[in-house]
C-alpha cells in the first residue's frame, strides 16, 4: 500500500477501494499476467478479445507466441525477459502477433509485482489496442516519404534558418546538406 494516503479508512474500505481500481483497469485494459520467466498465468477477456485467443489457448504458453520469430530469438527478447524476472519495468508500444499471425500494436507497460519480501513474483502488463492509430501514422509517414522522393523540399524554423533539405532539393540547387 505504499504510496497511497489512506487516512483513517478501514481496512474493509481500503481493501473495496483497492478491488475497485483493479476492476476499472480490467474493463478498459488488456491485462495479461506471467511468471517472472514468461509464462502465461492468466489473461482478461480484452486480452483475450484483442490477441483473438481463447484462455486455454495461451495459459502456460510462453509470450514469444505474441511476438514474431525474428524478435523471439532476439538478445533483446532475452535481455527484455531478464529485466523484467529482475523486477525492472517496462513500457512503451509494442508490436505483437495475434492468433491469426497479424501484427496487433499495443500501448502497454510491463509491470514486475513484488513479494511480501519484495522480492519480484510475477508481471502483469496492462495493454491499449492502438493498431488503427499505428497504422494511420505508418500511412502518412509514407505518403510524406514519398512526396520527398520527387518533390524538392527544405525545411525552416520560425526564425527562417535551414533545418533540413532532402536530397531531391539538394540536387537540384547543386548544394550539399553542410553547406545550407
């Protein structure tokens, strides 16, 4: 209960307060919980819902199911795993892979629970679905790539000095980025 002011309410009160919460969370979040070595222990139905799989499908499973086999034999993935199992959280967006093998995009954090002694038991990640927002960006982050393919374009700040140029413009005025 650290970091928490809970003044003079009971411990039946703090307890409901506390359950409350947790149900909020698991209306709106996808919630997914592991052992410290990755290993599924039980997932909410907006998981479930999310990733397209039945409870059954993942409990025991390990989460390289989640993730493409490109970044399942990654040092990264390992060294992702043993931060996490040393009780260092993780958060940020992540790529994942749902039951049909299509990528899914998460907004999530990766959150070691502690022991009575403090020690790290487990992680819970609490998830957002953000694919559609994910997609969006990556279609207009290549509509820009492609007008910058054959249009000429330099980029000002306020003031009126050069930021940036693209080598189309660069070409074309016969200058080099240094030298602008």
């Amino acid at each position: 209960m650290t970091g928490f002011l809970w003044g003079v309410r009971s411990r039946s009160q703090q307890y409901a307060d506390m359950q409350g919460k947790l149900d909020a969370l698991n209306e709106v979040q996808a919630v997914i919980e592991f052992d410290l070595q990755g290993h599924v222990l039980a997932a909410n139905d907006n998981f479930l819902r999310t990733m397209g799989y039945a409870a059954e499908d993942i409990i025991g499973q390990h989460h390289r199911i989640f993730v493409d086999e490109e970044a399942r034999n990654s040092a990264e993935y390992a060294s992702f795993w043993q931060r996490l199992g040393a009780g260092v959280h993780d958060s940020g967006r992540y790529r994942r892979i749902n039951s049909q093998g299509q990528d899914v995009w998460l907004q999530a954090s990766y959150n070691p629970i502690f022991d009575s002694r403090g020690r790290p038991c487990k992680v819970v990640k609490y998830a957002t679905d953000i694919t559609e927002q994910q997609l969006r960006e990556d279609d207009a982050r290549g509509q820009l790539d492609a007008i910058a393919k054959v249009q000429a374009t330099i980029e000002f700040d306020l003031n009126g000095t050069i930021l940036d140029a693209n080598d189309l413009f660069l070409q074309t005025l016969g200058y080099s980025l240094h030298e602008i």
